[in-house]
C-alpha cells in the first residue's frame, strides 16, 4: 500500500478521489486477511467474492449498498490491481474484463425493432412549424437514425465531426473514448438521403443562423447537446407514446443486438469495453410476443 498513493499521484488522480481509493483497497486488504487470500496471488473468483460480499452488506437502518456505491468500490479495486501489474506482481490483472453492471430496470419499457425502425421512417421533415424549420427537422432526423440504428448515445453525438462520415463509403466511425471502443459502423440505405441532404445543404444553413461554423457534425451554440435531444425525444412521443428518453433507444437496440447476435459480436457494437456491460442485456428481450419477422426487419 506505501506506493499506492503515489501510483494514484503519478496518474493524476484528485487528494479526494487518492484518499477515497485508499480506504476502499484498505478495507478490501482487511477482508483478503479475514479470507486468508494472498492479495499478490487473488483469483478472479475470489475478488469476485467481495464483490458479491458488498452486495449483501447491511448499512444503517439494515440498508443495502448502493450499487452505484459498490461500482465506485469494484473502480477502486480495478485501480489497486492496475498499480499491481504496474509493479510486476501481476503479469495481468485478475479482474482486467470484471465489470460492476447496475441494473437499469428497462424491462418494461423496451422498444422492438419495428417500433424503432418506424420512429426514423415516420420523422416528420414537411411542412413544420416555428419556432423549428425543415433544417431542424432533417437534423433530427438524421440523429434518430444515429440512435435507432447505430445506438448512439447523446456523448458521442455530441462529440461527432465531419470527418466521422464517410458518405461515398456510407459508414459512420465513432472514435474510442476512456470507456468505451473505437467502432466504424455501416449505414443503412434508407439513412443516406437526409444524411446527404443535411450535411449538403441544412447543417451550413443553420451554421450561419447560428454563427458557429466548427466541424462537429451537429453544431451549436451551447455545450448543452441536450438542447437538441429535448426537441428530438418531443416529436419521437408523438410517433409512439412509449418513448421515453435517449437511454431507453439505445438499451432497446443493445437489447435486440444481443438478442439477435453472438455476446462478442454484440459487444463490438456496442463499443462496450467489458463483455459483462453487454451481458447485462441478455435478460431483456423487447421483442416478446412479437413476430419473428419484426424482430428480424430491423437487424437485416
């Protein structure tokens, strides 16, 4: 432990988050004693253990952890082993592909395919009303297909440039971030008209509305993107009362790849960096009570 800090110090880590991460892999060491587990020979078995040991604890008031509480613990443990592979104890980390997965609880409002699919076909892009304008409206169409087909979350969106598309090929690259893949995407055919017309036309029209003339794909005049998803997730509930937010698109379509694809195939979609993150998904299945060929329209 006497260089841990000094590792967590080296990476840049924050005093409060130093002083959190130690208290956590010292209580961690304590229960490794009480186990009799050697720390520099643990198998992923037995850090797993603690793990599943955090999820029973008792708090106050006989309260369980929170699992957004045992993700921070299971980080800090990821990084005490980190530092111990740094240190040559460990060639690598018996926890380097564990994940600490919460349980979003979207089991009952999960979109099927064909009612994804009919969110992008049926976008609105004629005859729109103020204070929105048909350059808006083929933006927003083009960003719900982003979401219902490629499951592009509001993060990356955010963070996509002109250099991301590659029209004549029709493919989408999404770079990789801290926590999640590099992916090149393939784009569907019925995505290539507003996407040719917006960047052709619409996106240099409301650049210059809006005097922001950078290369993000979707710009704007703001670091707030959810000005944008606010207007999209507006009319995406008038096509279908069961919409409810931009999580609920992409778990629908991470929950029909999983259905539909083999786990490591579905994970490389999903750009997720821990195979446990896709595997969380395997539960879900939007498309019961459905036919099996809607379930399959959309995955063709």
């Amino acid at each position: 432990m006497n260089d841990f800090p000094t590792y967590l110090k080296q990476n840049t880590y924050s005093e409060s988050t130093i002083e959190t991460y130690i208290s956590i892999v010292d209580t961690f060491l304590k229960w490794c004693k009480q186990k009799s587990y050697d720390v520099e020979c643990m198998t992923y078995k037995q850090c797993t253990n603690y793990f599943n040991a955090l999820k029973r604890k008792k708090i106050k008031y006989d309260k369980s952890l929170l699992d957004t509480t045992i993700k921070s613990y299971t980080g800090a443990i990821k990084v005490y082993f980190d530092y111990l592979v740094n240190e040559d104890i460990y060639t690598v980390s018996p926890i380097e592909d564990y994940n600490y997965v919460i349980d979003k609880g979207y089991e009952h409002e999960l979109l099927t395919a064909k009612e994804l699919e009919l969110l992008y076909v049926c976008f609105p892009t004629l005859n729109i009303k103020l204070p929105n304008c048909k350059h808006v409206a083929i933006r927003n169409k083009v960003i719900t297909g982003f979401m219902v087909f490629q499951g592009l979350d509001t993060s990356i969106l955010k963070r996509l440039t002109l250099d991301h598309v590659n029209l004549d090929k029709q493919k989408l690259h999404i770079p990789g971030t801290r926590t999640s893949e590099p992916k090149t995407y393939k784009l569907k055919p019925e995505q290539i008209p507003a996407l040719r017309q917006y960047l052709f036309e619409d996106r240099a029209m409301l650049q210059n509305k809006i005097n922001n003339h950078s290369e993000a794909l979707f710009p704007l005049n703001s670091n707030r993107f959810s000005i944008i998803t606010t207007q999209v997730m507006k009319v995406l509930k008038t096509i279908n009362y069961k919409v409810t937010n931009s999580h609920q698109i992409r778990a629908s379509v991470l929950a029909l790849w999983v259905q539909h694809d083999d786990l490591r195939t579905a994970q490389r979609k999903a750009r997720h960096r821990f195979i446990t993150s896709t595997e969380s998904y395997k539960k879900y299945d939007p498309n019961a009570n459905r036919s099996a060929a809607d379930v399959f329209h959309l995955m063709r």
